[in-house]
C-alpha cells in the first residue's frame, strides 16, 4: 500500500469558491492509482483525468447540516470512496445541498467555454454542448476525459448522473473506467466506478437501473 500525501482539489475558475483544505496524510490503495493505459490521451484530457484522481485520493470539506462545522472527508478506504458526509453539503456544490455529479465534471473539465451553461443538470450535458454530444452507440465508446450522462424520461420527475471517463480498456476497448461525484457510498461520495460499454442499452448505474445511458459529452 502505497502512501500518498493528500492535496486537497485546488479552486477552479468554473467553482470560485471551492475552498482549499490544509495538507492530510492518508493510506491510499495501490488499486487508486490510474490504470496503465496503452494510447496517451492529449494534455486537456489527460489534464481532466489527473484531476479526477486527486479529487479521489484527497481530502475536502463538507457538511452534515447546512449551519454546522465543515468536516474533512477521508479518502482511500477499500471501497476507493472519498465520502463527503452524506446530505449534498460539500464545496463542490457550495454547501448548497443540490446532487452535484454536475458540478464535479464541470470542476475536472476546469473550462467555462466548453462545459454546459447548466452544469448541475444531468439533461445540459446532452443539451447544452452540441456537437460534442454523441449518443450511446456499442461501438463508439467515450475516451479520458468525456462526460457519460444517464438520465430518465419522466418530465415530471426528470432524474439523472454524469460520470467522468478516466479510462477505456479490456480486450475490446469497450470496458470503461470512471470517477464520478455524488455516487458510491451512501450515494454522496467521490467514487471510481468500472462499466462495459456494450449492449443494446448500454451500461446501468449500480442500484439505479430506471437511468438509462444517453451517451456522452466530449471536452474536445
């Protein structure tokens, strides 16, 4: 088990408010560390793909009532959960209390110009990016970097996720891996998930099965 010294995400230009935690020393399983992969990504994606990692591996502040102290999370459990307290009051979101898988892509993608106007919402990433969108076809899967958006169909309800591609690979380069915010333990972590890409309906979210996998948004 390697050690790391855990660094809290640094602010964003898209997240001016995220706040910047001091330094935590943390176990960290040598499962966290990014898969070796065979083609380099270019330096935006690879740069995403970077982000996603630390934002695993590296501890940030939350809240468990809006009014109460900020906590700091503690990442590199055997679950590679980073769990963020459990009631959506995070900086990601500003402690405001919104599911925010949203605001976690946006902060990886670090760019105004590219990431949907409505970046809390499931629905803008497949809206709100235009031709970077592709919609979920088996033999065109996401590369690092890219944005997968599930949502459902109900306009009464409208439900959704979005999950970060930090890797594609398996034998037929289909399988996919992912770090994705307000998910995993207790549905309000930072979690590394793994999907295959394949099937007339694509990949499921664990435990939510009624989302159905739009496609993707590409940053570039």
């Amino acid at each position: 088990m390697n050690r790391l010294a855990a660094r809290v995400l640094t602010a964003t230009a898209l997240l001016p408010g995220l706040l910047v935690a001091p330094a935590l020393t943390t176990s960290t399983p040598a499962a966290a560390t990014a898969p070796t992969v065979a083609a380099a990504p270019s330096p935006i994606r690879q740069a995403i793909v970077d982000r996603a990692y630390r934002a695993l591996t590296t501890a940030h502040w939350y809240k468990v009532t809006r009014n109460g102290p900020k906590k700091l999370s503690k990442p590199g459990d055997a679950r590679h959960d980073n769990y963020l307290g459990g009631k959506n009051l995070n900086e990601y979101n500003g402690f405001n209390g919104d599911a925010w898988c949203g605001y976690f892509a946006a902060a990886l993608w670090n760019n105004k110009a590219a990431t949907p106007a409505n970046y809390k919402s499931s629905w803008a990433w497949e809206t709100g990016v235009g031709s970077r969108f592709h919609a979920y076809r088996p033999g065109q899967p996401p590369q690092r970097g890219d944005v997968i958006v599930w949502h459902n169909h109900n306009s009464r309800a409208p439900r959704g996720h979005v999950a970060v591609v930090v890797a594609v690979g398996g034998s037929d380069g289909r399988t996919i891996t992912t770090i994705e915010g307000n998910a995993g333990y207790k549905s309000d972590s930072i979690t590394r998930r793994e999907y295959r890409w394949v099937g007339a309906e694509g990949p499921k979210i664990p435990g939510n099965s009624a989302l159905k996998v739009r496609g993707f948004a590409s940053r570039s």
